[in-house]
C-alpha cells in the first residue's frame, strides 16, 4: 500500500504542474508521436519534469512516478509499481517516470514497457549513468534532450515589462549573477538561498549518497575550490594539493561524480594530436552562474569570469542542441583564446571575453591571440564578445591580417548579431606591444 499511497500523492503533484506556470524551452525535440522512448537529462530543477509534461504528455492520459521520492526509491517490486500506476490513472498507454535512475536496475524495467507497447517518457539527473544504461539496453530505442537552466532568451520570456535594448542590458547584468534555475525566478525565492541548498543537495543525494563516499569534506572542499576558480586551467594534480582530497585519482574520480551530476563540465585544450589533446590541463566551468555567486568564495568581484563562464554554458547548450565540439587555444608563448568552436574537421568560430575592451594592453592581448589562432587554425570568423561594444576591426599582426567583430554579449546571446553600422577600421599590433596575458 506504501507504493499506491506515494504514487496517489504524487498524482496531486503532477496535476499541480500541469497547471503553474511554465516558460516555453528553446529546445528543438523530435519524435514526440512516436513510441520511442523519450529521455530527458539535465541538472536537478532545471525544469526536466516541467518540460516533459508539457512538451510530450500533452491531453494524453498519463501515469506520473517520481523516483526522488523516499517510498519508492529503491524499490524493486517492478510489478507493485506498475499496479500502482494502473490503479491510479486508469490503465494509462504514456507513462512519465521522473528521476529514474533512482530505481535500481531501472533499465530492466523500462526495456519490458517499450516491449509491451507504452509509450515511456524518463528524466533523469546523471548524465553517465543514464548514457551507460542506454547504450547498453536501448541502443536505436530512445530520443535523449538534455535542458539546462534558463539560457538568457528564456529569461528574458519571464519579464512582464516591454524588451528594449537598454533593458536587455540590464536584464543582462542580473542574469549574470542570478543564474538560469526556474524555481527562483518564477516564484520570487531567495536565489541564493534557493541555489546553496540546491547544490549542498546535488552534492548530498546524486554523489555522496548514491556512490558512498566516506570522506565527503574532501569532495564539498573540491566542489568550492572550482566554483571559486571558474574559467581556470586545472590539473588532478594541483587540485590534490589545494583541497583535502587525498590523491590525483581521488580528484579525478570525484570530478567525475560532480560533472555526472550536471554540476561542473570541462573543456579541453585544443591540438590536432589527440594524445597532446588529452595530456593538457582543461578548464573548468560551471553549469550555472548562480551557482557560483551564491557558493563561491569571494567571488562575486571577478566579474571577467563571470562573464567567460556565462559564454562557456551557451556554447555547451548550443554544442548539445547540435553537433559542434567545445575546446580552447593556447600556443607556447602562453596567449589563449577563450573557445574554440569545432563542427566536424572544421574550426568554425574563435571566441574571446572581454569585460572591458577600453584598456588598449587588454584589447591588443585579445585580438593578437585571436590573429595568431584564426592563422594557425586555418579560422576566419574571428569574435570578441564585450558587455556593450560592437565593431568590426581590420588588425594585422607581423604581415597576418584578421576581421575582429566586437558584439555585446546579450545580443550574441540571443544570437541576434545583426549587421555592423561601422566600416571595419584597419588597425595593427607591433611585436614591441606584447604583454604575457
């Protein structure tokens, strides 16, 4: 009866959702008729649940399981379950299974269903796991979307006052800080609060809970320390020795466990030699700004990084939305350019953040880089995002010439760059003008 009860309740939830408030993804899905299963990935209350209720289930008649939920997670009487469900919602053909990978062996289950002819929609909150069990079990069977926090085109649908570009400046500048996760913004909630108890959860539930870890100072030591150096270069080695993580393999494995849980992703540096590839420090960012204003240490005046993590989470929503690969560039003299934007074989888009362009060391270090990586990586679309500016510049360094496009970032965001009013101005850099970035 424990079973029935819990899935009872949670048909309250479930029509309760149905009817709030809900801000339309920009998330392009397919397949919604058919019976291939659908699987939704992403970071806890980024709107997994939210988005399938409403994107998939639509006036079909469905049975609703949440598996966050203490009386059924665990569970393996798949049958109690499925009698549950039956009873409460009538015999339904779609059946939305929420955080399933709290469900042990649940890809058993959900490999009888698809055989019996339901119509299955899952959402889950580990990407490996999920991706492992998928592999194995539902090769060719599923349509996995992945939805992150709100992206900036999304926040800005929650705004009741008229959209100029003034305020999308504006709007900008609080989205920078305040983040993407929906819960907060929609209902007014403390976001810091909101967002510290979130992420002490994620840590507690999908990593320390779930993979049994006995020493979870160390890992909480290590989730803090990248969440105070977002936008930096990391070793296993170096984070080993500034956390209390007691090896490399320690560090690697706990990463691991962070990025599974959508908190953290990295992005390698780029070589044409996999080997020199995979030997490189990667950066590190973070799945949502807010995260980092709310639990970082002393964070919050470094607002450069803030912006760089901003981009970097764009670039992997675009890059899950398609089928480009996300790196940066570093030569040996130590100039480096943000991201590198790969689609196939070919390298489509060299990316620089730059907080304030006005300085004219800052600028030249960017556009140099940028001149240097378009050059040898045989790239061409050359672009410094900056909070206001936008520009075209001719700039040529030692005989190689590049067209810099300075753009806003809350225009490049909402992928509305426009045409450029200003012909591009010719300019150059001299090598007694270099400085060490």
């Amino acid at each position: 009866m424990a079973v029935r009860d819990a899935v009872i309740q949670q048909k309250s939830e479930y029509e309760s959702k149905r009817k709030e408030r809900y801000v339309d993804r920009n998330v392009a899905v397919s397949g919604l008729e058919s019976n291939i299963i659908k699987v939704i990935t992403g970071p806890r209350r980024a709107g997994k649940s939210f988005f399938a209720i409403h994107h998939f289930t639509g006036t079909a008649k469905v049975g609703y399981v949440n598996f966050d939920d203490e009386r059924l997670a665990g569970s393996t009487d798949y049958d109690e379950i499925i009698a549950a469900v039956n009873f409460v919602y009538d015999n339904p053909a779609h059946l939305l299974f929420d955080e399933i990978q709290n469900l042990p062996r649940w890809e058993l289950l959900v490999n009888r269903l698809a055989r019996e002819g339901y119509n299955l929609i899952l959402t889950g909150s580990n990407s490996h796991m999920l991706s492992q069990e998928l592999s194995t079990h539902l090769t060719g069977r599923y349509l996995q979307t992945t939805i992150l926090p709100f992206s900036f085109s999304e926040y800005l649908s929650l705004q009741d006052q008229p959209i100029t570009s003034t305020s999308k400046r504006e709007y900008l500048a609080r989205y920078l800080e305040q983040g993407g996760f929906p819960e907060p913004l929609i209902k007014n909630l403390n976001e810091r609060e909101y967002l510290k108890t979130l992420f002490d959860s994620i840590v507690y539930k999908d990593i320390v809970k779930r993979f049994h870890i006995r020493f979870a100072k160390g890992l909480d030591d290590l989730a803090v320390y990248l969440l105070s150096n977002v936008a930096q270069e990391y070793s296993y080695t170096t984070l080993s020795r500034v956390t209390q993580c007691r090896s490399a393999h320690t560090v690697q494995k706990y990463l691991g466990y962070l990025e599974e849980a959508y908190i953290f992703f990295s992005v390698p540096r780029f070589s044409y030699k996999f080997r020199e590839q995979v030997a490189a420090n990667k950066k590190i960012y973070c799945i949502d700004n807010g995260f980092i204003t709310a639990k970082a240490f002393q964070f919050s005046e470094n607002r450069g990084r803030l912006l760089e993590n901003l981009v970097a989470v764009e670039l992997k929503r675009r890059a899950l939305a398609g089928n480009t690969e996300l790196f940066f560039w570093k030569n040996v003299e130590q100039e480096e350019v943000d991201f590198v934007v790969k689609q196939g074989n070919r390298i489509c888009e060299l990316i620089q953040v730059c907080a304030d362009t006005t300085g004219l060391p800052a600028r030249q270090r960017e556009v140099r880089a940028l001149i240097k990586a378009g050059n040898e990586l045989n790239c061409k679309n050359l672009i410094v995002l900056t909070e206001n500016e936008e520009r075209t510049d001719i700039a040529v360094w030692f005989g190689i010439q590049g067209t810099i496009r300075f753009l806003p970032l809350w225009k490049w965001l909402l992928d509305l760059p426009g045409k450029n009013h200003e012909e591009p101005v010719a300019g150059s850099l001299k090598k007694n003008e270099r400085d060490k970035k």
